[in-house]
C-alpha cells in the first residue's frame, strides 16, 4: 500500500454536489444539439413519454421525449429508425446516468420517413380507413368546390387554370392553409373542418404540388389522415405528381395524381359539352324530320285505304240502281203501258169486274193522270 | 314537365334526358302527338343547357375564420 496524502474534510463533497454540478455544466455546454443516430429500445410510458437508446456502432445514449413534445412528434418512432433528435444533454440525479431530452425529431434521410409511412399505411389500412366501402362517390356536378390548399402555391394557380381551360361553370371556396412544415397539419385539419361545415360545398379537393417525402409528409400524418375519413363532404386528395403517393391519397374518396387532374374530376369539360349538345341537337331535328316526313307517308297511305272501300262501293250501287230502274213501274210505263186504280180506294185493278159502271178510275201514265168513269164492264175479251 | 323543370335540372341530367328523348323520337315508336311533345321538350333543353354553358365562368372566394365565424372574401384567379 502506497502512502496516500492526508485529505481534509473540506476537500470532500458530497456525491449529490458533484451530480449537481456535473448537471449544471453539461446543462450549459450541451443544451441545444443536433445528435443523430439509430433507435433502439423504443418505450412508451402510460402518461405518453417516450423513452428510447439513440445509438450508432460504437456508443449509445439514453434518451428520454416528455409527453409534449412526443405529441407533436410527425411520424411514429420505430426501432432500427435513423433519426436526428434536437436535444439537451441531462443528468438524472437518482441513478447519476446521462441523458438526451429531446424536444424535436426528423427523420435522417428517406429510410426512417419510409418505415414510418410503410408502418402507418398498414395501421391504417387494418382499421379499414383506406376501405372501398367507406367511400363516397363525387358529385358530377358540384354546387361549389371547397379547395384546401396554399394560396401562394402552384398547385391553386394550376387547379384553377385548369377548370377555366375546360370553360368549367365552377364556384370555387378556397381556404389558405400552408402545405408543408410542422404546423400544416393543423391549418389543413382546420380547413378541411371550415369547408366540410358549408352546406353548399359538395366536393373538397385537398392538394398541393410536388415534393420530396418530407416536403409531403404532412399528407402522411394520421392527423390529417383521419380528419379525411371522418369529412362528411366527397373529398378529393391531388398531392404532388404522379409519382407521389401519399395516405390522403389512400383514404380520400378520390385520388387524384396532379391539381390539373383534380380539375376535370369536379368539372365536366365546357367544350366537350357543348360538341354533345350540338350533336344530340341535331339528332332531335333530324329525328323529328324523320318522324312528320313518315307521318305524312302514313297519312298518304291511309287516304288512298280509304278511298278504296269508296270506289267498290259506288260500283255496287250504280248496279243496284240500274237493277233498280229496272224493275221500276216507270220503265214498263215508259214502253207505253199505264196502270189503272179505283179512284174510291186506290185500289189497282186488274180485272174488269173490280169497278162497276159509273166507277171512278184513275189512270196512271207516264206523265200525268186521268181521272174517267166507267161506261161498261166487259168480263173478258 | 314545365319549363321552371327544365331550368332546375342539372347540365348532365338534362343532357341524358335529351339523349333519352332523342332515342326515342329515332325509334319513331311513340304517337305522333307524344312525338311532337318530345321534340318540343328536347328543343326546350337543348336552349337551357346552351345559356348554361355560354354562361359558363370560374368564381373563386376565399373563406377565412373570422371573430364571428367564417367570412366568404371573393378572389380574383390569377389566369
């Protein structure tokens, strides 16, 4: 054993001064880092905090995210996520160990983003949020369309050309909410709640132009996410380019790929329109033409039916009338002879015994009559 | 159906009906008077639906949350 110097009781402090200390310095020299490094042993506790190792190959640090600042957390924590934490260094008295508190996260580069939105997409997805059956059909010609998305963006600029291009009939009700960073989640959910409110609006476009992952993350948040599946308005999501699939795409009634093509979903094309009516307008005509022209061929056909009966008619008659003629008394008279009748009773005679002499007879002829009396009566010839 | 109909029905339902009408009038079933009356309604909506598209623009507002809910502004689009 080597001699140790004496030591005095006024060089000793206590093991709660040092932590104290200790705290106190790493409190003024590491109070607003960036440190970035790997999850593991990702913990949530029962009143929301969330505890977690952030490590990297050779080292690794406690890390513990209060209930505040994990709530406005972007995107859900994973193990094996790559992450960049802002951050204060912290001693923790009771069990003297170091730790990071965290009061920010981003995602270090596309692979934690794309985990977060794999993992999400599948939560969701098992809720039955993205489920065909919940959704409702667009209206084919809305009354007005409520629009989400940043007025100073390209994507208003590009919807609203659009629908003029079409010579769309279109009252559009816009409401100006940022379209990216970490407050633009709420000015959406706002948005979407301001215009799902107006009973006039029949269609909601959410949309904003293209970007990288992180640029769209906002359309990936459960947040927004659920604000959609919750609207009762037809909702239509066009974010970013064609590329670009995000979850309002998944859980929106509609997707659409572009703002240009959100455009014709809410309004029909003014020129097509109006090349159908033309069209359908000539066929009317044509179709009506057509219709009085076999009319009048109808009408033309049934005159000459009815003429027909007409004709074998007057035949029968002129035959029976010439019959008739011939059977008249005035025919036999014609040949001379003439009928005689009892003047007192109009009785025609036809013998010589049916008068007396002194009897009046009238004698027709064949023009005019006599009125005679009978001088004899002979029986026969 | 009156004309007041005619007015309130939307562009694409009157332009169905219209197709509708022109079917049947081509098919040359119907009576000639039901024809006539066909006609005259496809040509009422065929005058309709064409004001409606000449009439045709794009309104653009705003809607902000003001102090006492919220307040339509109108806005001019930047063509």
């Amino acid at each position: 054993m080597s001699q140790l110097p004496e030591v005095t009781a006024s060089d000793v402090i206590g093991v709660s001064d040092l932590v104290a200390l200790l705290r106190e310095t790493f409190e003024d020299a590491f109070s607003d880092l960036w440190v970035e490094g790997e999850v593991g042993s990702l913990h949530r506790s029962r009143p929301g905090h969330l505890y977690f190792d952030l490590k990297d190959e050779a080292a690794q640090l406690r890390c513990a995210m209060f209930r505040g600042a994990a709530s406005r957390l972007e995107f859900e924590l994973e193990d094996g996520m790559r992450i960049r934490v802002h951050a204060k260094v912290d001693l923790y008295p009771e069990r003297g160990s170091l730790q990071l508190i965290v009061s920010r996260v981003q995602a270090a580069g596309e692979g934690a983003l794309r985990l977060a939105f794999e993992r999400l997409k599948a939560r969701l997805a098992e809720e039955g949020l993205f489920d065909p059956a919940h959704k409702q059909a667009i209206p084919e010609e809305p009354r007005r369309i409520g629009l989400v998305t940043s007025l100073q963006g390209a994507a208003v600029h590009d919807f609203l050309r659009a629908l003029k291009v079409r010579q769309a009939d279109a009252d559009v009700l816009a409401v100006d909410a940022r379209v990216q960073g970490e407050e633009a989640w709420r000015e959406i959910v706002r948005g979407l709640h301001l215009l799902d409110a107006q009973p006039e609006v029949d269609v909601i476009v959410l949309t904003r132009g293209g970007g990288s992952l992180e640029d769209l993350w906002t359309f990936n948040r459960e947040e927004v996410v659920r604000c959609l599946f919750e609207l009762q308005t037809p909702v239509i999501s066009a974010i970013g380019h064609e590329v670009d699939f995000v979850l309002t795409d998944a859980v929106a009634d509609m997707r659409a790929p572009t703002p240009t093509a959100a455009a014709a979903l809410v309004a029909p094309d003014g020129a097509a329109l109006h090349q159908r009516l033309l069209a359908l307008g000539e066929r009317l005509q044509r179709a009506q033409h057509a219709r009085l022209r076999d009319a009048r061929q109808r009408l033309a056909v049934l005159r000459v039916g009815l003429a027909q009966p007409a004709r074998a008619f007057r035949a029968q008659l002129n035959t029976l009338s010439a019959k008739l003629n011939a059977l008249s008394p005035l025919a036999v008279m014609g040949r001379g002879f003439s009928i005689a009748s009892r003047e007192s009773d109009g009785q025609v005679l036809q013998s010589a015994t049916d008068v007396s002499v002194g009897d009046e007879v009238g004698i027709r002829l064949l023009r005019g009559r006599l009125r005679t009396a009978v001088v004899a009566v002979q029986e026969s010839e | 159906m009156t004309k007041r109909d005619v007015e309130k029905v939307s562009f694409e339902a009157a332009l169905q009906e219209l197709q509708a009408l022109v079917a049947k009038l081509e098919s040359g079933d119907e009576t000639l008077e039901d024809s006539l009356k066909s006609f005259e309604r496809g040509v009422a909506l065929v005058r309709v639906c064409e004001q409606r598209l000449s009439a045709a623009e794009v309104r653009v507002s705003q809607l902000e949350n003001g102090p006492d809910g919220p307040v339509e502004s109108s806005l001019e689009p930047d063509a």
